[in-house]
C-alpha cells in the first residue's frame, strides 16, 4: 500500500521518516469503501457518543495557497493515523504525502500530511482515521487566496501554556482572519512545567515542552482550522534572551520546523530563508518572518549584522528586489522602541537597523514592523526621518503570559500611539493600493473586548 523512505536529521535522536504514497487506484478503492462503510455505520458513532470516547488531536494547519495546504498533527507514537480530507460536496482527497517526524526519547510523534488538488472557497473537512478506517475526529480548513488584494490577520505572542487562556483563542478564531501570525514566544520551552527557574533547554526539552504546548493551546483544539505562519523569540528558541551562542542551535532550528508546517516545496509564494526565517506575497503584500536568534549576537554589538547575520541580510535584499508592492517584517523582539527590561534591535544592534532602513530607502520600499515578546501590545509611530515616510511598528503581546501591573504606562515611548497591558492579540485588516497601505489594527481580548483600534495609512506621501 505504500512505500517508504526513511530520512535520518543529523544531530540529537530526531528520525524523520517520509511516506509517499504511491498506489493512487488501490488507496481511492479503500477510500470509497471507508465512506460507504461510514455510511452505514452511524451505530458505531452513536456507541463512541454513549461511551463519551473522545480522542482529541493537537492540529495546526500551515503555509496554504488556493489548492494545497499542509499540516501538522501531535499523536501518540502507538497510534498508526490515517488522513483524508472531504469537500462539501461529499467527494474525498488523499493526501499527496505524510511526513512522520518522531523523537526516539518521546511517546509522542508527528504526522504531517499535505493535500493538493483543493479548490478556493470550497469548505473542506480534515478528517483523522485509525487503521480500521474509524472516523476519530474531523476538522474544519479552508485554502487561502494568494492573490487577495484585501486582508484580514491575527497577529500574536507569548503564549505561556501555564498561563493557557482558551477564550482569547476563540475570539480569534470568531473573527475569521484568513491566516494568523505568531511573532515568538510560543513555546515557553527554557522552563519545564511547574517549575520557575529558567535552564537552557537541550533537544530533549525542547521536544517535551513543544509537545506539552501543543495540547494545551486552545487554538490547536480549534473545529475550525486557520493557517498559522510562525518565528520565534528567545523562549521558543530554547534560552532567555540568547542568539548565537546558544549550544543547540541548529538542532532548536529543526524541532522549530517540525512542529510547525511551513515546508515551501507545498505552498505557492512561500519561500524559506536562513534558520527559520521564512516569507509569504498575499496579493502585494509581502511577509517577511525574521529568524531574530539565530545569527543574534548576545547583548550590544556593533556589527551591522549583528542581529540578523549576513546571509539573512542579503535574502531580505534579494526579496525586495524581486517585490514592488507592500512589505510587512515581523520581528520576534521589538525593532524600533528602547524598553527598559526588554530587548529590541535598536537598543543592542542599531548598527544592523540603521542596515536595513538604509537597504529600505535606497529600494524604495514601503515597510511597517511587526514584533512581540514585551508582555503588553502598542503601536509606534515612526517618523518620517526613518524610512523617508510615516510608518509604524505594531507589537501584539501578550496573548496569555505573565503581566506587570501598571505596563505600559510605567513605559516610556515617546512614539507610541495606542497601548494596553490586557492579555490580547492584534487583528489587522488591510488593502494596498496604487502604492498606499490602508489599514485598521485593533487589540482584542476575550468576550469580544476591543481594547483599541485605529484606522492607518502608509504611502510616500505620509509624513508626520
């Protein structure tokens, strides 16, 4: 029934075993059969629902374009899962490939199957077999539309599972942005459950706290699926407030990946960059994820590469080049403010800011910011000395983390406009047009609090 290949990652007990599958006559045969056999088996569905068996599937779906999209599934390693998606016509789709990621140290494992042939604006179901072909769960996703010229984006940080608010994640969910950003801090992984004293994690950690993270969050329990693109900060890199001199790199490098679905070989318009760095053109907007730890050199430096690395430098060079319209760069720290207590490009490696506002002037490139990580949300207003026009840098935290009485306002910011220490995250609509960014971004809590909204524009003409 298939065939498979087995890939060894280098570094630590991480195995990837790739399945493709290959025998497409025999494996739609066994598909009509499972749904006939659905069909006529609703007692078996009303015996799970009287014995209150319910096996729940930590799912994220990935990068998407109008017909294929990619996800990700935690499950236990004993469980031999099976993945087909139905549409709302009734008619299944085989996934074009499954990826099994696993940690030899864990009993948890990774199921990543990716689907091809999807058409837009078509409701779709996701839906987890066992090896008997019984149903166990289904989910609900839609594609995304590429060449959509008007957004609508959630953007969130610090998402310490200890401190899990599942109601945050349903408004997000409620208000049906087309994708979701996740600007760092989505794994507290320097710190194991239940404990206070943060310790550098190894391989082994990183798994374990990625793993316990993603059973905890509401949004990857979620009926409905939404595509999330992600970077990091220091704690999902796996140490506070570290960069290169971190041992594990490459390895928090490869766990980072796995857990999240963003291979380009399977989305149209994605592209990978240095370390987890990756970018993403909807319409003519482009999303530019910045891998900020990597290449970071620890505390202050004076070199233009300090914060980024060179070769990370010269990809964002080399994507404006080959972009005219809008560009977005999301930034695990923050970029433009000084904070007292917090890390941000500005303060440890001006030299490597003053790098890409030069590189941003000199392409002639429109560009606002996007960060997380300081535990309370605000919007900067960036003069027009910085860029050569009016813009603004949005930080979206903290969605569920530890807060500090009396932040922001105890924070000075002489840039900022708009400000809360609510737990929330930021919801961004927004069209360009004929070289202008028209936009609205608004902090919400949960029950359908809006904390602040404000109605902005970008162009060459802006200026303070």
């Amino acid at each position: 029934m298939r065939d498979f290949d087995f890939i060894k990652q280098n570094g630590g007990d991480m195995a990837v075993k790739r399945r493709v599958f290959v025998k497409w006559g025999f494996l739609s045969s066994l598909t009509l059969t499972w749904a006939q056999s659905l069909k006529a088996k609703p007692a078996r569905k009303k015996l799970l629902n009287q014995t209150q068996t319910k096996i729940v599937f930590s799912i994220l779906q990935g990068a998407t374009d109008e017909s294929s999209t990619q996800f990700s599934v935690l499950h236990d390693r004993n469980q031999s899962l099976q993945f087909l998606v139905k549409d709302s016509r009734g008619q299944t789709i085989l996934p074009s490939i499954v990826e099994i990621v696993e940690n030899n140290n864990h009993p948890n494992i990774l199921s990543k199957p990716v689907f091809s042939g999807l058409s837009l604006n078509m409701d779709y179901q996701l839906l987890v077999l066992d090896e008997d072909q019984n149903l166990l769960q289904e989910r609900v996703f839609k594609t995304l539309d590429l060449e959509n010229e008007k957004l609508k984006f959630a953007i969130a940080s610090c998402m310490d599972d200890e401190q899990h608010r599942p109601e945050l994640w349903q408004d997000m969910v409620h208000q049906k942005p087309d994708f979701i950003l996740f600007v760092g801090d989505s794994v507290y992984a320097d710190r194991n459950r239940g404990e206070e004293e943060r310790v550098a994690a190894d391989p082994d950690q990183l798994w374990r706290r990625f793993c316990q993270a993603r059973e905890t969050l509401e949004i990857y329990n979620s009926e409905t699926l939404i595509p999330i693109l992600a970077t990091w900060d220091d704690h999902d890199f796996g140490a506070n407030d570290t960069g290169d001199s971190y041992p594990y790199v490459q390895e928090s490098q490869k766990n980072f990946l796995n857990f999240f679905a963003q291979d380009e070989r399977y989305c149209r318009g994605l592209v990978r960059g240095p370390g987890v760095s990756s970018a993403l053109c909807v319409g003519e907007q482009l999303f530019i994820l910045l891998d900020n730890r990597s290449y970071r050199r620890k505390g202050a430096s004076s070199d233009e590469n300090g914060h980024w690395g060179e070769d990370q430098m010269q990809w964002i060079s080399d994507l404006i080049d080959s972009h005219d319209g809008f560009v977005w760069f999301c930034n695990g720290s923050q970029v433009f403010p000084k904070m007292i207590f917090k890390e941000s490009v500005s303060k440890e490696h001006p030299e490597n800011l003053q790098k890409l506002v030069q590189l941003l002037k000199n392409k002639n490139c429109l560009a606002a910011f996007i960060s997380g990580d300081v535990h309370f949300s605000e919007l900067s207003q960036l003069e027009s000395h910085e860029l050569g026009y009016r813009s603004y840098e949005l930080t979206s935290s903290s969605i569920h983390s530890l807060s500090f009485p009396g932040v922001p306002d105890i924070i000075p910011n002489k840039r900022r406009i708009a400000a809360t220490g609510k737990r929330n995250y930021l919801l961004v609509e927004s069209i360009f047009r004929s070289r202008s960014l028209q936009f609205q971004v608004s902090s919400r809590s949960a029950n359908n609090r809006i904390n602040f909204s404000k109605d902005l524009n970008i162009s060459s003409l802006t200026s303070s």
